[in-house]
C-alpha cells in the first residue's frame, strides 16, 4: 500500500475508523471524509468534511484531496419502520446515504484512476444487500443497489486497472448495533444483554462481527487484482441459512 492514496467515506468511527488504521498500517496515505468533524479530528489522521449524498459537498472534498487510489464507501445510515408506516423521507434518506452517496464518491475518482492504470472501489453494503431483513425495506433496498452498483462498475471499468467490489458485513459490533439494542430494550423491556444476543443469534457462530474483521477483508480486496465485481459475506455464514 505504499505511496498509495486511501480515502474512507465515514471514517470517524466504527467499521470506517477499523478500516482506516488497517489501510494506514499497510502503508497507505488516508484520508478520511464525513459528516461528523469531531469525531474525524480525533482520529488524528487527515480528514475532509463530506456529506456523502450532497454532489457539491463530494466534489468539494474530493477536488481538495487530490487524486484517490483506493476508495472506501463505507459511510451508510439505517433507520427502521414497517414498510407502510415508511416515509418518503426516510426512504430517500436511505436510498440517498446509501446508494446516491456510494455513486456520487465512485464517479468523483473512476476516471482518475482508468487513466492512471490503477484503481481498488470497496463498497461496505451489508448483508441486507444480498437477502430481506424485516421493518427495514427502504435500507434493503439501498443496500441492494449498492451490489447492482458495484457489478455495473466492475464491468465498465474492467480493462482499465481499476477493480470495485463490495464487502456485506452481517450484524456488527459498532455504533449502529448500540442504537439498535436500546431501541430493542425500550420496544420489548429486556435488558441490553438480552437484546444483543438476539442480534447476535442471526450469526451461526452466535456472535457480532468486529469491526477489524470487516476491515481486514477490505484490505484484502485492496490487493486484490483479479477479484472484481464481488459482494463478499464478512457473517460468519447468516446467510447460508
């Protein structure tokens, strides 16, 4: 990864932040992009402030950061309803995070690095993006576009050095698990424990993903050359069930 240029989209906290030190590790040159400065500036590393789903706040960020050999996707957001009690705003706000977001920041650097003969576009989806998950359709279907994304991609920019792939964490130990289990305990009364196993039930191996688990199969995809157009499960095998 060295004298390589990283740049990880949500990169302030959870998967992103595991993603970003394993990249600076191996040698890469990071720079991270969100919506949260804070929580970007306590990572010590170089940071551009982003609002994924906002075409003029990407260009902005991506001008200032200078040509990009590996781009992270990774900044996404989930909220969940039943799918008649479903917004219109909560769905274009997942479809413009998730989906729009992924493809504002892809278009910002494919060129790039088509004429430079190198390039590595990692897609964090989820599992969500492979199969159904209940009360969060409008997040499913945002994730499913952004696998439909990543193999339109990977075909278009094939001959040209430039790889894009995607990797599907299952339910992972980070921020959005938290909310998730205190939306559980008010919902059902049980405790955070409790709450957490449920979530934890989904994986065969009856635990949460880490977030370093997710960034080392990202890593490995960054040196991948002949990998391309792929969505790989990082789930312990939920969904071989």
């Amino acid at each position: 990864m060295k004298d390589l240029h990283a740049v990880v989209t949500g990169g302030g906290s959870g998967i992103g932040a595991a993603i970003a030190r394993q990249l600076r590790k191996a040698g890469a040159r990071v720079t991270l992009m969100g919506r949260n400065v804070e929580r970007l500036k306590a990572t010590g590393l170089p940071y551009q402030p982003a609002d994924v789903g906002d075409e003029a706040s990407v260009r902005a960020a991506f001008t200032a950061c200078g040509p990009v050999d590996i781009l992270v996707n990774n900044a996404g957001q989930v909220e969940t309803a039943k799918a008649t009690a479903t917004s219109l705003e909560l769905w274009q706000r997942m479809l413009q995070v998730n989906l729009t977001g992924t493809f504002l920041c892809s278009r910002e650097v494919l060129d790039g690095m088509a004429k430079r003969g190198f390039g590595r576009v990692i897609n964090v989806a989820s599992t969500a993006g492979l199969t159904g998950y209940a009360y969060v359709a409008a997040y499913c279907a945002a994730k499913h576009g952004v696998v439909g994304l990543t193999k339109a991609l990977a075909l278009e920019y094939a001959k040209k050095g430039v790889t894009v792939n995607a990797v599907c964490p299952g339910y992972t130990e980070t921020d959005i698990i938290e909310r998730s289990v205190q939306t559980l305990v008010a919902k059902t009364g049980r405790s955070a424990d409790e709450a957490k196993a449920e979530f934890a039930r989904s994986n065969p191996q009856g635990r949460l993903v880490q977030p370093d688990e997710v960034a080392s199969t990202v890593l490995w995809l960054a040196g991948a050359g002949a990998v391309n157009g792929q969505s790989i499960s990082v789930c312990g095998g939920e969904i071989l069930r």
